[in-house]
C-alpha cells in the first residue's frame, strides 16, 4: 500500500469520524466525500455496462442527478438524524469515541456507499436483489416438495398442506393483510425456512373462518415483505453482472463446493467426530448444512444466518440445545469451509474481475 494510497485513506476515515462526532457541523465534508464515492461508483457500473435509470432532461448531469437522489436517502433522517448511516458503522463496532484503524473505518465506508447505491437502483429500475431471489427459490422449492398439495383457482397456484381432510371450500381465502400478520408471528431468524413455511400452513388451517390454503404469489410476496423487514442493516457487494457472467460465478461455485467439502470433512470435522463432539451423522448433516450456505454465498453473494441452515437439516431441535451442543462444532466448520472456499474462488481465473470474494 503505497503512501500516497494510505495518506488518502487516512484523511477520509477522518472525514467519517468527525462526522460521527458532529454530524451537523461536518455535514458538507461528509456529503462531499459519499458524493465522490457514490458517484465514483456508479461509474464503474457503467463502465461495465449498467444501463443507469435517467432522471432528469440534461445527460450530461444524470451521474450527479441519480448521485443525489441516493444520498438524499441515504442521509435523511426518519427515525433520528442520519439514522441510516449512524445504524450501519454502529452494527459493525465503529464509534467516534473508539481509537480505531483508519483503513477499517474506509473499508466500511466504501461497502457502505457501493451497497446502499446497489439497493437503490434495484429499486429504481426495478431489479429484484439477492435476498430476494433467494427466498422465492426456497419457498417455490418447499412447495414443490412433500406435504403440500397444489391446485389451479382462477389461473392461479393454490397451495394446501397435503394432511389437511377438510379444505373449507365454501369460506374466502385469507386476507393478504392476515397472512401477512400470520407471517410475521411466525418468523424468527434461526428457524429454517422450511419450518417457517410449515408453520404458516398450520396457523391459517386454524383460521377457521378462510380457507385452509394460499395463493404462491401471495404467501411469497408476504415472506418477502417480513424477511425484509426483520433483516438487519448489511449492505454488502451487490452485482450487476450479465447472465453470462453469473454463469460462469455459478460453474466456479459448482467446482468450489465439492472439494470444500471434502477438505473439511478430512481437516475439521474428523477432530470433532473423533473427540466425540458430535456423532458421524452429525458431522454429515453438517456438511449437507454447509453446502447450503456455499451455495448462497458463492452465487448470491449474500445468505442467512448460520442457524438457519443447521435447523434445515435438524428441524427436531430446538435453539437451546444447538448453542448447548452444535453451535460450536457447526460454526467452526462453516467459518473453516468458508475461508477455504472463497481462497479457491480467487484463484479460479475463469472467474477473475467479475465479483470479490
């Protein structure tokens, strides 16, 4: 890192730290520094051929235009001034009154303003993010595997639990604005999906008064919608990458995973089936676990919680007896199977420059 590099990056984590001494007083420099680098970035998509929303008549000011309505988000104040940004270096340990490393602070920073401007333009040209897709591909899944019986009402899949004898043909289907309260007092961040998914079938078979089953579209949109709203502020690296490009993430990924596997198999889970820590079909269903997460991780770029892949393999077990039993075991190898995974993702040159792992 030169001097020069380390100089710059120096003088910008103080720009961000006095800003969180004194977001009034050092407003303009803070404002000026998100510009360069929100803008900054968005050149970059360009460069790598992102169609950019138009706002505005004059396309020579677009890159400034769209700069400033990010920030104009990004830097309001709805719950308390500058809540967004306050939030985000708060999650991840930043403080003013904190001696901290300057190029920690940058580092933030940047991840900061290239995925918050990502999660803007998804929503400006529409794009469905990450997240997103991910959670209808599990749930379109579930519903296609046992115990839900599907069927056509008006063009539409309708979904039942395959157990359930009397379906209630003669009452309405259930208000959206019910299943979405249904949805949200189901959900917790360590179940899996497929137990989440299960409980909201039983809770609208007790609704006595509606029909005992869903529309797909409806139940998805409302998990969408409350997986969204429980998520913790992450802004992470999003892509904007063409289909070829995302297949040849995927292929990597696809050649990534196995050998993973396998080297955690030899390297850590052996020590802990031979401790005794966990049993050997333990130790497999925690490999099945883990390749789960690879799979989000290394095409989407983003996944959930380490619990939730653990309960989809033990859905029989409860919080309490995972931190007591599994916890330990399960996230060393889930942390180890990542480093290994992602250092053979950088050095598979198919993949070079197209996203950082």
């Amino acid at each position: 890192m030169g001097i020069r590099y380390q100089d710059r990056i120096n003088h910008d984590a103080g720009i961000i730290v006095e800003f969180l001494k004194s977001p009034h007083k050092h407003f303009m420099q803070f404002y000026k520094l998100c510009f360069h680098y929100t803008k900054k970035h968005l050149c970059s998509l360009k460069r790598r051929g992102a169609v950019l929303p138009k706002i505005g008549s004059n396309p020579e000011t677009n890159l400034d235009d769209i700069t400033n309505d990010i920030l104009g988000i990004l830097l309001s104040s709805a719950r308390a001034p500058y809540n967004i940004v306050f939030d985000y270096f708060t999650k991840h340990g930043i403080s003013p009154e904190k001696n901290q490393d300057g190029f920690l602070i940058y580092h933030r920073f940047t991840i900061l303003i290239r995925g918050f401007a990502n999660r803007e333009l998804y929503k400006i040209r529409g794009y469905e993010n990450p997240q997103t897709r991910k959670i209808k591909r599990r749930f379109k899944d579930i519903l296609k595997g046992p115990g839900y019986h599907e069927s056509i009402i008006g063009g539409r899949e309708f979904f039942t639990l395959e157990a359930t004898g009397n379906l209630r043909q003669d009452k309405p289907v259930i208000p959206y604005e019910k299943l979405l309260q249904i949805v949200e007092n189901t959900y917790h961040e360590n179940i899996s999906y497929v137990k989440w998914c299960l409980k909201i079938f039983e809770a609208i078979d007790k609704c006595g008064e509606y029909q005992n089953g869903i529309f797909r579209h409806e139940l998805l949109q409302a998990a969408i919608e409350i997986s969204s709203k429980h998520m913790e502020i992450n802004f992470g690296e999003r892509d904007n990458l063409s289909s070829i490009e995302l297949a040849l993430i995927r292929q990597a990924v696809e050649r990534a995973i196995p050998k993973t596997l396998d080297w955690v198999s030899e390297n850590v889970s052996r020590g802990f089936v031979e401790k005794e820590r966990i049993t050997k079909e333990e130790s497999e269903l925690f490999l099945k676990a883990i390749e789960l997460y690879l799979w989000d991780f290394g095409c989407d770029g983003s996944h959930d919680k380490y619990p939730r892949y653990y309960f989809v393999l033990f859905p029989d077990k409860d919080q309490n007896f995972y931190l007591k039993n599994h916890k330990y075991p399960f996230e060393t190898m889930i942390n180890s199977a990542r480093d290994y995974f992602i250092d053979l993702l950088r050095n598979d040159s198919t993949i070079n420059g197209i996203r950082d792992y």
